[in-house]
C-alpha cells in the first residue's frame, strides 16, 4: 500500500522571477508544483481562475490545469516540481482544487528547509539546477518528507466517498497497473496488460479511461517522458542514452516525441533546467 505514495522529485531550486516569467504554460509544466514565495508577489491562471502567490505562504499547484503565469515585476520563489509514481495517488491529487495554500512555518516550509532545497539544487557555481548527485541523504528525506505532509494535508481535504468510490475499481485493474509500472519502456501490448486482469482490450481500455481520463498508452507515454525527464535534469546521460533506457531505439524518434508532448526538445529541456 505505501508504494502508492512513492514521489519523484522532477527539478527545484530557487528563481528570481521577472516579466519574462510570464507566459502561456506549454506541455512541460504537466506536473505537480510546490512555490514558496520569499519577496515579491506574482500570479497563475488555472482553469477555475486566477490566484495571488503571496509571501508567506506555501502552494501547491497542479500543473496539469495551470493556464497562464504572471509576474508584473518580481517574484522571488523556491520551487519544486514533482510527479506521483503511481496512478492512484495521480487520482488523489487529481481530485484536489488546482491550488491549495498553507502559512508555510505551520507546514514545515521553514526558512532553515528552504535552505536544504538550495543544498539539493544548487552547484557550489551557484547556478540553479535540479537535484545535486551529492545531496546528503538527511536533505533528500527532509524535502520528501516536506511534500508528503503536504500531499497528507491535502488528501485529508477529499470528500470520503472519493476513495469509496474509487478504491474497488482501482484494485480490480491493480495487476495491469502494477505491470504497466514494472514495464511502461517495454510499451507492452494493450492484450498482454488486460491478460493480468483477465479482461478483453477493448473492455480493458474503456474501464482505464474512464476511470484515470487517460488511455493505458498515453499513461505509458507519459511514465517514458517523467522518466527521461527526471534523467535529463538529474545525470549527464547523453540524449541517445537516456532514450535507451526509457524504451526508444532510436533517439531522433525520441527527440521528437519528447518535443510533440512536452513542447520543447530534451536537449532544450536540459538547457532550461541547467539555467534557471
């Protein structure tokens, strides 16, 4: 059960926001975020409205329904973007309003755990980049531990019968979800994935899709895309070589489904996480 609330910690570090920080979100934003405003004030655009980020406070934010970004002068924020590893908690957060705050002393977001994000990101250069290979191990349990008090605050916030009605759906199509896991860089056959629950494809799919608003192939896609992210922010893997180890042969077709999913090529990927 407590795989289900396994996180995988995309990219952070600490930004200076200006003008330039506004724009349209893109596909690589698909994302859950954690912004913790230190000075100045900005603003996002989701798809249920507008809010203020504000110091002082703690957010989260969906980036899966953020529209648009703002920063009319400055913002200064630390950040992190993280992604469930399992559907189940990937629906949880789903049902979750976009954006959700908390004063950020009473949730632990202290300036002493901003600190620790900075140790985690940022190069003795001082350059802000995503997670260090050195970070102590003290640092990556604090800031997991951080983001799952956060995910408990907000879990504790769903109506009860999210999970009742949730849950018997959800174990009946665990097998399938649990290999799709195990072998998503495979891009196993929707045939051998309803086999581990005994269900024709056809029904198979339908049951996914209504059930995670995602069909079992764009999920696959997506575990491929989180992980070579997640690579590319974190190793010094070359392109050709992170497209091996996420399923693809070939790291030209790589590249392009990288760039048609998430809106910029990996290697651009890796330039903005390497810069900001």
């Amino acid at each position: 059960m407590l795989d289900n609330y396994k996180l995988i910690v995309l990219a952070g570090g600490f930004h200076h926001c200006d003008p330039s920080w506004s724009r349209t979100i893109t596909g690589i934003e698909r994302c859950y975020k954690i912004y913790i405003p230190t000075a100045g004030a900005a603003s996002i655009i989701t798809d249920t409205g507008e809010f203020p980020l504000r110091v002082g406070l703690v957010y989260f934010i969906s980036g899966f329904r953020l529209k648009t970004q703002r920063c009319p002068s400055r913002m200064d924020v630390h950040w992190l973007h993280f992604m469930p590893e399992s559907l189940y908690l990937r629906y949880l957060l789903d049902q979750a309003p976009p954006v959700q705050h908390w004063p950020r002393e009473d949730e632990g977001w202290t300036a002493d755990a901003c600190r620790e994000i900075n140790r985690m990101f940022t190069p003795a250069a001082e350059r802000l980049q995503p997670p260090r290979e050195d970070t102590p191990p003290s640092t990556a349990c604090r800031i997991q531990g951080l983001l799952l008090t956060t995910v408990s605050k907000l879990l504790r916030s769903l109506d009860a019968t999210t999970l009742e009605d949730f849950q018997p759906h959800y174990y009946q199509l665990k097998p399938a979800l649990d290999y799709m896991q195990s072998y998503y860089q495979h891009n196993p056959s929707l045939q051998e994935i309803a086999a581990r629950v005994h269900l024709a494809p056809t029904y198979f799919h339908r049951q996914f899709s209504s059930l995670f608003s995602i069909s079992p192939f764009q999920y696959m896609l997506n575990q491929r895309l989180n992980r070579a992210r997640q690579l590319l922010s974190s190793t010094s893997l070359s392109i050709k070589e992170i497209a091996a180890t996420v399923g693809y042969d070939n790291s030209l077709y790589f590249s392009r489904v990288f760039t048609t999913q998430l809106g910029i090529p990996p290697s651009h990927y890796r330039a903005m996480n390497a810069e900001m």
